[in-house]
C-alpha cells in the first residue's frame, strides 16, 4: 500500500538540531553559567581547589559532582575524566587536605620532640577543622595507607630522633587519635588537653 504525504507528519518529525545527549551537556549548569564541555585549561589542581571549597560550605559527605562542575561551568564528566568518580574524588580531597597540613620545622639536637607533635597537631586542627568530615576520614585513611601522608612521616622522624622504639607505629596512632580529635570539635582547650595527654603517653612508652 502507498503511503501519503501529509504535512502535518513532516512539520512533526524529530529532527532536533541539538539532539538529547547535547542538550543534556548543555544545560548541566544554569543558562547564564553555561560553557563549552572541553573545559580548556581545567586541571586536577583546580578541579580539587574548587571541591575543597565545596567541602567548606557543605562538609565532605555534601561533596557532589554535580556542585563541583556548577562551579566549574562545565559538564560533571570533565570531573569524571580529571578525578574519577565520587569516591576517589573523596580521596582525593583527604590527601590534598593532609598535605596543605603546615609541618615544623625538623627536629633538631636542642629541639622538643613534645613541642614538635604539639605544633604539628595545632596545625592539623587549622587545616582540617574547617573541612567537615575529612579529618574524621583521614583517620580511617591514614591506618589503611600511613605512607601516603606527610604528618605521618613527620611524626615518624621525630619519634625517631626521640628515640622511640616503635616511632612508625606510635606516629600513625598519634596522628589517627588527632584526626578523631579534630573530627569530634570539643573546643580548643579539650584539644589541647587531649594533645597533652597523647604526647604523655608516648613518652611513658619510649
């Protein structure tokens, strides 16, 4: 049977100039924030520059994607393809956080190896009270992988020049119960008095 023409069915059919998959790139991010998906110059420093301070305002369980490309202007697979996806983006965020961590100076002959560690976790709590959720994660982080972070290896070389017998272990334990501490936020005099008794008890097990 032949079929006929209508105009109607023509004027009708779907032939889209900007089909699904690039509207839905398109209109990720507001019509007045809207940019091209390349994203030239985008970078893994940015992309964690611009996630830290997601952190900040939402904490690290309210880290998205999609918050992240909003304020990147670009589509969430531009993070996919720099980072990965949610979790390692997680990961990422911890260890960038653990290395912005300021560390004393080294451990010299004259030098306090308790003055040290309590400089070290004033600077833990700066740097990661701020960014809710990621001490709490470092925590777990720095048990599993203690070779990764630099407040790790720190707190090893000066328990070493103590002359702690076990300095590799008492660091990760050290470092993991200022994480917990952080993660907690009583207050700085609880802090304080938590270092205190941590860096007590490592000097009754040297």
């Amino acid at each position: 049977m032949e079929r006929t023409w209508t105009p109607g069915r023509v004027r009708h059919r779907s032939w889209d100039p900007f089909p699904a998959r690039i509207v839905s790139l398109v209109t990720t991010t507001p019509p007045s924030r809207r940019r091209a998906t390349t994203a030239i110059g985008l970078t893994p420093d940015v992309v964690l520059g611009v996630a830290l301070e997601v952190v900040v305002d939402h904490g690290l369980e309210g880290l998205h994607m999609r918050e992240v490309a909003e304020r990147l202007r670009c589509n969430p697979t531009v993070i996919y393809h720099h980072i990965g996806n949610r979790e390692k983006l997680r990961a990422a965020i911890v260890e960038r956080a653990a290395d912005m961590v300021p560390l004393p100076p080294p451990l010299g002959p004259e030098d306090s190896w308790a003055e040290a560690l309590t400089q070290l976790a004033a600077g833990m709590r700066d740097t990661l009270l701020p960014l809710r959720g990621v001490a709490g994660q470092l925590a777990i982080t720095a048990s599993a992988d203690p070779d990764r972070f630099k407040v790790i290896t720190y707190a090893t070389e000066v328990l070493t020049a103590a002359g702690h017998t076990g300095a590799a272990w008492a660091a990760k334990l050290f470092v993991r119960a200022i994480c917990s501490e952080i993660a907690l936020d009583s207050g700085a005099d609880d802090f304080r008095n938590a270092v205190s008794l941590l860096i007590g008890g490592l000097g009754a097990t040297r």
